[in-house]
C-alpha cells in the first residue's frame, strides 16, 4: 500500500511513498518455512485435533449383559418382625442407624393406641375427680 504526501509549497505536487511492510505473522521468522509448512500449523493452530469420545458414552457391545440390579437396603421391623425397606421407618437421630426400630405403620398403630389409652385413663381421672368432690 502506498501513502500520499501532501505537497510541499515550491516542490513537486505529489510524491508517491512506498508503506511500511505488513507486521511479519508468527510463522515468519527467517525464511525456513515453507508455505504448506505455513498452512499445516495454521490449520492446526487454529482445528486442534478432535479427542476421542470417552468410554462411557461408548455404545455397549450386545454380548455383554448390564450388571443386576442392586436390591434396596432393608430393615427388620422389631414389633411386627417383616423386613421392609428403608423408606418404610421413620428418620431417629439417636439410634445407631438413624432409624427407628418400628415401621410407619406399626408406629401408626402404637401412636393411635397410645392416644385412646390416654383418653381412657383421663376419661377415669376425671370420674374418680367427681365421684370424690360428690361424696363430701
């Protein structure tokens, strides 16, 4: 590319000046790089090599059979003694395995026993209260 001066009062009216050559690309650096040279590590400066899938994402050959399938954890139920899964007992930070020891439904029945009891023994309380404040 070339540059226009302008011109210089008394001179000649236009002088045509020659541009400083383009900045030198990182390839040329002496002379010893040939052009295809120039272009393999432009093309692999700029396309890095593709990296293999990875194995899992490989498809599974169809004579290997997938591995079972892992039973659920279980636990013992202490008052109705059948082995229910984990998700079957409600969670209890004191025991060993953070666990209580009776299903939900066997708590269920405990906890709806537990409340009539009570109702009974209040129901007695508040008799024997009455049968006493009448008798004198």
């Amino acid at each position: 590319m070339k540059t226009l001066n302008p011109a210089q009062p008394g001179g000649p009216e236009k002088h045509l000046q020659p541009s400083p050559p383009p900045v030198s690309s990182y390839l040329n650096d002496g002379g010893e790089h040939s052009e295809s040279a120039d272009r393999a590590t432009a093309a692999a400066f700029y396309h890095p090599p593709v990296q293999p899938a990875s194995p899992l994402s490989a498809p599974r050959p169809a004579n290997i059979t997938p591995p079972p399938v892992t039973s659920m954890p279980t636990k013992v139920c202490v008052k109705c003694k059948q082995e229910k899964p984990l998700l079957e007992f409600h969670k209890n930070s004191r025991s060993a395995d953070g666990l209580h020891s009776y299903c939900k439904e066997c708590n269920r029945a405990q906890a709806l026993a537990h409340i009539k009891a009570e109702k009974a023994r209040k129901a007695l309380l508040r008799a024997a209260k009455k049968a006493a404040s009448n008798a004198q």
